[in-house]
C-alpha cells in the first residue's frame, strides 16, 4: 500500500466531512508531546445528523456500522486539520474508544465500531491497526447511535 491516506480517501469515494466547531467549552483535537487526542466524533455529515436512534430500536447493526464509520471519518477530518491537511504525518492510530446508544438486550457492540476500525486501516493501511474499547451506553449527545474517540501519533519532523 504504497498509496497516500488522501489517496486512499479519494479511491474510496470519501471526502472528507466539513468540521464544525464543538458544542462547549473544549476542543476537537490536541496535540501533547507528538500524540493527537481526538474528542468524540458524532455521525455528523458537514455538521448535520445523519443517523439519530437507538440501536436495537429504531437504528439496525448495520446502519450503526455505517454510523460508526461516519464518526470515524469526522476523526480523521480532525486528523487533517491537526496535520495541515497532510495525513501522511500520522504515524499510527495508537487507540479507539467506541460508544454505542444501544437497547440493553443489544451485545453486538463490537461489531458496530468495526465500522470505525475498518475504515481506519482502509485508510491507514497498517498505521491504521489500534487498540480499542467498545461499549454501549443509554444516550449520546443529539441522540445519534455512535460517538467515536481516536489517540493517533504523529511521524517525526
């Protein structure tokens, strides 16, 4: 996979979703000592709900994957603002915490933010492969299915 992750994007037919400024007092990235810690992305198409629901209720495991990709995709918007819109600095996507707005009878919460993972090493090919934690929760801000957090590392100048 010699290819870009902008590359990559662009043979995957994404573009990347216009960032929207966080609801409150905090930001959507931050850069410490060469790590890029992402906020929580929601399924947001250029600020909008895409997705809204419960899943196990009125949202199936496969629209929440979906979802989840969205949200990803908003990560890895905050990536290339952090980047200078250069994606290539990203070394390596160390972590993903996945939370689902589920039914309590729901267990296929990893499969849902799979959506999340697979997207990030479609996009980052091996860079891409992280540690993760995937757990449901009874709501997410604007009620949507899935919020996901990234922790990425940034190549040496």
């Amino acid at each position: 996979m010699n290819s870009t992750p902008e590359e990559r994007l662009e043979a995957l037919s994404l573009v990347l979703p216009k960032i929207t400024k966080p609801a409150g007092n905090l930001l959507g990235f931050k850069i410490d000592r060469g790590q890029i810690y992402v906020s929580g992305q929601l399924p947001l198409a250029d600020g909008a709900e895409k997705y809204v629901g419960k899943v196990g209720e009125t949202v199936s495991e496969s629209e929440a994957y979906d979802a989840a990709k969205l949200a990803a995709l908003n990560v890895i918007s905050q990536l290339s603002l952090a980047t200078g819109g250069n994606l290539a600095r990203i070394e390596a996507i160390i972590k993903v915490s996945g939370f689902v707005n589920c039914t309590s009878d729901f267990t296929k919460i990893p499969s849902v933010v799979n959506g999340a993972s697979d997207l990030f090493v479609e996009v980052f090919g091996d860079s891409g492969t992280h540690s993760r934690f995937a757990i449901g929760v009874v709501a997410l801000p604007r009620g949507v299915p899935v919020e996901i957090e990234a922790i990425a590392r940034l190549r040496d100048n």
